[in-house]
C-alpha cells in the first residue's frame, strides 16, 4: 500500500491512479473489470462519504508510429484521455511496459507519448494499453485518512487487489 498524498477539503478534487498491472498478466490475458472502495483507517467503509462518479478506464489504442523512446497515435488525445507523465504504459504487439515522461503534439494535439528508451521501437500497428481508476473526491473529513482501494478482475477471472492512504486537510 502506498501514500497517494494530502488532498484539500475540496470536492473539485480527483483521484486519479495508474493501475500498474503489466507485471501480473499473462499473455493476452486482459483487466475485464475494475472497482473502487474507500475506508477510514478505522475500517468503516465510506466509499459514498468520500468518492463519487468512480471509474475504471482501460485506454487502448493502435500507434501510427514511434520510436524507442515515443509512441505516437494520432487518432488519441493523450491529455484529453487522462494520461499524464508518471503513468505505465503497456506496449501489448512487443510486450513491453514503459513510463510516460511527457506528452507533446507531433501530427495532432497531444498524440505523442513519450518515455525512456524501450527495448524495441513503437512501430505504426502497435497496440497499447494503459488501465487508470479514478473518482472525484467528495470532501471528506478534515484530518481524516482514507484508503481507497481497487479490485481488478481479469479475462481470466483472477482477481487482483492493491491501496493507497490519502489524507484529507482544511481548505
């Protein structure tokens, strides 16, 4: 379990997690479903206090090309999909992973990804994945931490688990 960080007591904040699961699939084995849950360190659940309009996204896609240090697909928008520097990525054609370092604009609005240097090129007909959970953060109780956990079941009905503490402070 891992420390997500302070958050303000603000409803306008989002948890937004890269779920890294590149290292427990199998080949060609998928995340089919991903839920979220929250607690206070206590072990009360408090899923509906805290955390509103949960989601799992799973953002996949075909690159247009690349390099041993980009991806490019320039029918994503990287930012608008909620990638952002720090995340895993899955390069799931030359099963590899790399960690996104910026996201820049090559042929369209942010469609480049770019990361330290892969073993193997991205190539136009790459397919990728990257898996993120996130929820808006209702406002919580101040000095209050929280752990949000997810449950992630793959194509092959294993079930994996994994958390982070958030602590919450005044505004």
């Amino acid at each position: 379990m891992g420390y997500l960080g302070t958050f303000q007591k603000n409803s306008a904040d989002k948890f937004l997690q890269p779920i890294l699961y590149d290292d427990v699939l199998l080949d060609s084995e998928l995340i089919s479903t991903c839920t979220l849950a929250a607690e206070d360190l206590d072990g009360a659940v408090v899923t509906a206090t805290i955390l509103s309009a949960t989601n799992a996204t799973r953002v996949s896609g075909t690159a247009t090309g690349g390099s041993t240090t980009t991806l490019i697909d320039t029918a994503k928008n990287f930012s608008a999909v909620g990638i952002i520097p720090g995340m895993n990525f899955h390069n799931t054609t030359k099963k590899w992973t790399a960690t996104v370092t910026d996201i820049t604009s090559t042929t369209n609005a942010y469609d480049t990804v770019h990361f330290e240097t892969a073993a193997s090129a991205a190539a136009a007909s790459d397919a990728y994945a990257f898996f993120i959970a996130s929820a808006s953060l209702k406002a919580g109780a101040a000095g209050t931490s929280y752990k949000i956990t997810w449950t992630m079941t793959s194509s092959l009905a294993r079930v994996f688990i994994d958390s982070v503490v958030m602590e919450v402070r005044d505004a």
